[in-house]
C-alpha cells in the first residue's frame, strides 16, 4: 500500500517508463520481422515468494536465425542462498561470476529485452519469477507476449492439453528435434537450447503451412 502511494507521488522510474513505451502504437508485424527473445533462468529454487533469480540468460532472434554477437548473461548478488541446488546450477555464493543487484539486473533485461516476443520453456515460472523481481520495486508485470516451447511442441503435434497430460521436458525435445544439450543447467545455456528447439517447431510449422500468429500465440 504504501508502495502504491509513494508510486503515485513520484511516479515510476525513468527505465520503466522506457520499457512501457516500447508497447505504444505497437502493430503486428510478419513473423519473419518480429524479434524474439529466448531466455531461462537459474533460481534457488521453485517458489515463486520465497526462492530468488541467481542467473539470467537470453539470445536473441530475428528472421529465424539466433543474433550469435547479442545475447545476454548477468548474474544476481545472492541474499538466499541454498548450497542444496548448487548441484544443479553450480552457482556458489562467493563464486567468480561478477554479480549485480536484483534491481540492476531487472534493468538490463528490461533494456534487453524491450517488446520482444519472449519464449521459455515452461515459460509460467520463468514469467512469474521476473514479475516477483518487478513486484518487489514497486514496478508492474512485464508486457511482452510468451511462447512456451513445451505447449508449442503439443500444439505442432495436434495434442489437445489435458490436465492430466505430462508436460514435456527440454531434454526430451532435445532428444525429440535433435537438439545438443551444450551447457544445459547454465541460463544463457538453456537460452540457447530453448532457442534452438523453438526454431526447430518453427520449421516444422512452416512446412505444414501452419506458422502463423494465430497458431504461435494461441
């Protein structure tokens, strides 16, 4: 509450207001053209509230093909740590990675990322981690579109989601489309990889006459 007053008095930050007018008079334009922005986070864990972001990673992708000279790679201070999912990540607290603040980070992914299509791989938690970074400095949610490889791939297949349907792993469409999985657990390199599935389904689309944004954002 006192958050939304003092937001109210001052306004919000000039690099929220220039994320904000990316989306201004905005027009859909041919897949071919729309950047997209594939991007994975490392976390301390899976909830939502009391876990934080430790990594994030993100290529770009124009004209289906991966900007290989811009991509994105920071690494946040870490306030909570647990040396339980170090395993996972390989993130030590005191590790040699220079790191940055949360509120830092969230800036130059905003600038990073700007109206970008985004895409994820069980795109949900990427999403609501960095709505939780955004929530804690008083910010709103961000406004970019998402695309989830794991219901994309369902949806190149023609499987209805069921809820009781289980959700597809990166591994298993790294296997499925004949992806390598080169620095798998690293941000920027589950960026890559989700980036390369998503081109992968893509192409699939394109040659079933199906790549059209009515089938990419259903």
């Amino acid at each position: 509450m006192f958050d939304w007053l003092f937001r109210k008095k001052t306004g919000y930050p000039d690099f929220w207001k220039v994320y904000l007018s990316h989306f201004k008079n905005k027009s859909k334009s041919d897949i071919t053209d729309t950047r997209f922005v594939a991007f994975d986070t490392e976390t301390t864990g899976l909830d939502v509230k009391e876990d934080r972001v430790l990594s994030i990673g993100a290529v770009s992708i124009i004209n289906k093909k991966i900007e290989v000279s811009n991509t994105f790679e920071i690494y946040l201070e870490q306030n909570i740590f647990k040396p339980e999912t170090v395993k996972i990540h390989g993130l030590m607290r005191n590790g040699s990675e220079k790191k940055i603040s949360e509120l830092d980070a969230i800036k130059l992914f905003l600038d990073y990322i700007k109206d970008a299509i985004i895409v994820a791989h069980h795109a949900s938690f990427d999403k609501r981690m960095i709505n939780e970074i955004l929530l804690r400095h008083g910010l709103g949610k961000l406004k970019n579109k998402f695309i989830d490889t794991g219901v994309l791939y369902k949806r190149s297949l023609h499987i209805i989601y069921q809820e009781n349907t289980k959700p597809y792993s990166l591994d298993y469409l790294c296997k499925e489309l004949n992806v390598p999985t080169v620095d798998r657990h690293t941000a920027t390199g589950d960026a890559l990889i989700t980036a390369l599935v998503f081109l992968k389904i893509l192409s699939r689309l394109d040659k079933r006459k199906h790549l059209n944004w009515g089938y990419l954002l259903k």
